[in-house]
C-alpha cells in the first residue's frame, strides 16, 4: 500500500503540493507539520485551517534535543574546566543548558549559536531529521511504500536552482531514497503565479502573513531573510524580535565565546572588523535599526519601509 505524506510548512508552496495531492484523489493521504517552535501564531493557525478546509489529516511532530543537551552540559561542565574556561562562564552556560521544549531554541543552544546560511542546520535538524524518524521509519518499518510529496520549485530562488541542478544536470521530480521511500515534487518547474492559482482554484485562501509584507512564512524570522522583509516583521510584530533578542541573551550564555547574535556579523554592513562583538553592539536590535534605513544603510526611509500595522503589503500582487 501507498501512502502519500505532504511535508507542510503552512507556506505557499507547501500547500499548493497538498492541493495538487488532493486535485488528483490520491489514496492514503495525508500532511506533516515540523514546528520548529519559531513560526508566528498566524502560520499554526493557517496549518489548522488547511487541515479543515481540505479534509486532509496534518499530524504535528517536534524534534527533541533533550538528550543532546544532556551530553553538551556533562561536555562544558568537564572539557571546558579542563581547558581552563573561566568557573563563571561555565556556571552560566550550565544555567542556561536545560531543555525548554521549544526545538529551535533548544538546537541553538545545543549548538551554543544560531544557523546561518553558511551553516544551515537548522532544517534539517528540526524538520527532515524529524519528518523521516517520526514518520517516515515507523511507516517504512511497517512495509509501506512511502510517496513523499514536497513543495521544491527552481523558481523560488536562483540559489535552490544552483543546489538542486548543480552542473546543470536534469532534476527530477521523482527520485528513490531507498527503502520504498520515494520523493516527489509535482510543482518543481511551477511559477510562483501557478502557485497562487492553485489557491484561487481550489478556493484556498493563502497564509495570512503573505498580506503583512512577508516573501517566506516558515521561521519568523528566517536567519535568510531580506532587510525590507527584517524592517516589516519589526514594525508589525516586535514580539518575534523581542523574542529573537531574548533568545540571543540565553545562547550568548550557552556559548563558550559569550556571544551568540542570530544574524551573522558578516551580514551587517555596518560592522568592522574591530568591532568587539556581543548580543548588545550586534544583535537583533541593530540588524531592525539597519533594516529601515536605506542607501547601504545610511540613510533612514521610514515611511518607504515600514507599514501601517493594518496596511496590506503582498510583494506577490495580492492585495490587488
């Protein structure tokens, strides 16, 4: 027997895969929902709306790093002393290295810093890992054959068009993992508009944030995201940044140089190489300062750049 799972991510192309899925009345279907912990209320709301809108069953799965941190706190309290790391930054690493349930947080602290785009382990430690131990293995282990459906366009970016057709080799959108585990991706060559229309057509209106000025609804925000899209989650939800500069104070203290900032110092144009860098001279507060400024960041454009909280704003043309 075939099942046929859907990756969801509550953004736009995860959910235009569901509803080709369920456009075709495929058998044994049915989605997955990796919560990182770090997505807005609207985007797990808008998961629950498409699990009742379409009728099809979304389950919700969370990785654990319980026992990864328990092996990071015996590391620090051991092999930092012996390196001769100072008692009172060992002591607050030790605070602060307890699990607290949120995964993305969890990771970061962990890995005493946050993801980059150099160093992206973010997805695959708190979705793929997840999605094929949780739920792809027990199926597997079970006899199925598993169609794994996936929201994969050339279109979104220049850089996905490079990692998935490196020397220009043709993409499949089938391959074998091994197993029975099949990966499949039915809108790989779709345009963004085909994306949209897929919604229009199956009455499926799009995740709300896609109207507040958002280009990506996973992690709000994404360590990749762009400076208008940075200036916009400022100015329409400072929760999400005083929540970043919270967690950017607790991985600072998991970290053995003492700093943790969750964008890159090498992303901020402002930034020089003497600089002395730490969450309160390089942290979110001064990549949102940078994001509403225009000219390479020294001039600032606040009326071009930051919405009225009611305004609608679609970089997609759906506010038309």
């Amino acid at each position: 027997m075939t099942q046929n799972v859907v990756s969801m991510s509550g953004g736009k192309d995860s959910t235009a895969t569901l509803l080709v899925a369920q456009a075709r009345e495929v058998p044994n279907l049915s989605g997955v929902f990796a919560d990182t912990g770090h997505e807005h209320p609207e985007t797990y709301e808008y998961v629950r709306y498409l699990e009742r809108a379409t009728g099809v069953p979304i389950r919700w799965i969370r990785a654990d790093f319980s026992q990864q941190i328990a092996r990071k706190r015996l590391f620090i309290d051991t092999v930092w002393r012996e390196q001769g790391v100072p008692d009172i930054i060992v002591d607050a690493a030790l605070a602060v290295m307890v699990p607290t349930g949120n995964p993305f947080l969890d990771l970061c602290l962990w890995k005493g810093r946050f993801p980059s785009t150099k160093a992206r382990f973010c997805t695959e430690e708190l979705k793929t890992t997840p999605i094929i131990e949780q739920v792809m293995l027990p199926l597997m282990d079970q006899g199925e054959m598993i169609l794994s459906w996936q929201g994969v366009r050339l279109d979104e970016s220049h850089a996905r068009r490079i990692r998935l057709q490196g020397t220009g080799a043709c993409v499949k959108a089938v391959d074998e993992v091994g197993g029975g585990l099949f990966n499949y991706r039915p809108i790989l060559r779709w345009t963004v508009q085909d994306v949209f229309e897929a919604h229009r057509y199956m009455g499926i209106k799009p995740n709300p944030l896609y109207l507040q000025g958002m280009t990506r609804v996973g992690c709000m925000p994404c360590v990749n995201c762009s400076k208008d899209e940075l200036a916009q989650i400022a100015a329409r939800f400072p929760e999400e940044i005083a929540r970043v500069r919270e967690w950017e104070r607790l991985v600072a203290l998991a970290s053995k140089r003492g700093s943790a900032t969750f964008f890159p110092t090498a992303n901020d144009p402002m930034a020089s190489p003497t600089d002395a860098i730490s969450v309160e001279t390089h942290g979110i507060d001064r990549m949102v300062e940078w994001a509403r400024t225009s000219r390479g960041g020294r001039q600032y454009d606040l009326i071009a750049r930051i919405p009225a909280d009611d305004r609608c704003s679609s970089a997609y043309g759906l506010c038309e």
